[in-house]
C-alpha cells in the first residue's frame, strides 16, 4: 500500500513537472510571438516613413533648400514639404500669407494645440462634473481636427503638385490624399527628379 501512495506521488509531481514545462514553453512562444509582431509593426513604420522621406528630401536637395536633411525628422519635414513650394499659401482666402515660415507656424500651432487640448480634456475627464463636458468635448475635438488637418495638408501637397509640373493632377490627387495617403507618396516618386517651377 505505502509503494502504491508513493508512486502515485510520484506520478503527480511529474505530471506537475510536464504542466509546468509546457506552461513556460506556452508563455515563451506567446512572448516570442509578440516581440515578433511589435517588431514587424516598428519596421513598417519605419519602412513607410523612410518611403514616403526620400522624395521629399530629394526634391528639396534639387531645389537648393538649405537643411534638406530636416525631411527625415517628422516635424522637420513639413517645414520642408512647406517650403517646396513659393506660391501664395491660400486656404479659402481664410488663411493667406506668402511667407510659407509663417504656415509652418501655423501648424505647429494646429498640432501643438490639438496636443494640449486633448491633454487638458483628458484631465478634465477625471474631475466629476467636467467629465461629462470634456466627453462631449474631446468626441467634438476628434471629429473636427482631422477636416482641419486635412485641409491644411490639401493645400501643401496641392501647391507641391503645382510647383512640380503636375497641374492637371494637383487637386484630383491632393483631395483624394485625404483618404487615401498612398496617393501622395506615389506622386512624390513621380516629381522627385523634376525642377521646381516657382513661376507656376
């Protein structure tokens, strides 16, 4: 009877011992699997953002900018994609300036403050009494910000276009860049190794 007990022991611990290895291998495949998965989102990422750069930094190395090297820095190539272009920066006779540095502060503006509104809502979230306001608010906030965004974006990329030769594309391609993006990418490589009209 007392050698039947210990083996039955026996055979309880090993089947422990066989559950808990197959735990931890479990665990370290899903664990693998996920530092896999982040890693291939981070290399899209970076790949996409590296394709949709080298147009950019090219056509800005061709047009003399001075810092060309600021289209690989996400801010810094705005200030790039702005400065592509010497038309008049127009947005419905709203906006105009013919100095495109004071677009660029003008975006800056735009992200800068969508930043920190999302920021004091989110804190206003936490306050009983103002969160029900700053629900309302941030939903408002989200709904709005990106025809603002996308319409500033329309104007840079549509005097891109223009600057580039691609006059019967400019407003079917930057209008339909709002939805989708791919658009604009493809017509960078298209306008990457033209010279730069300033007089269109």
């Amino acid at each position: 009877m007392n050698e039947l007990l210990r083996s039955a022991d026996s055979s309880m611990s090993m089947e422990d011992m066989m559950a808990a290895g197959l735990g931890l291998t479990t665990f370290g495949v899903s664990m693998a699997f996920i530092v896999f998965m982040w890693a291939f989102i981070f290399v899209i990422i970076v790949g996409f953002y590296v394709a949709t750069t080298i147009p950019i930094y090219k056509m800005a190395k061709r047009a003399g900018l001075p810092n060309a090297w600021l289209a690989w820095i996400p801010i810094g190539e705005m200030y790039i994609r702005l400065k592509l272009s010497r038309r008049e920066f127009n947005i419905f006779n709203w906006i105009v300036t013919k100095d495109r540095d004071k677009a660029f502060i003008g975006y800056l503006w735009l992200v800068g403050g969508f930043v920190l509104a999302i920021v004091v809502l989110m804190i206003m979230m936490i306050i009983p009494g103002l969160n029900i306001i700053a629900v309302f608010l941030y939903y408002g906030l989200m709904m709005i910000y990106p025809i603002i965004f996308g319409i500033f974006m329309w104007r840079v990329n549509y005097d891109i276009l223009i600057t580039y030769g691609m006059q019967e594309h400019a407003m079917w391609a930057s209008v339909l860049n709002y939805w989708v993006p791919y658009v604009m990418i493809v017509m960078s490589y298209i306008i990457m190794n033209r010279d730069p009209d300033y007089k269109a």
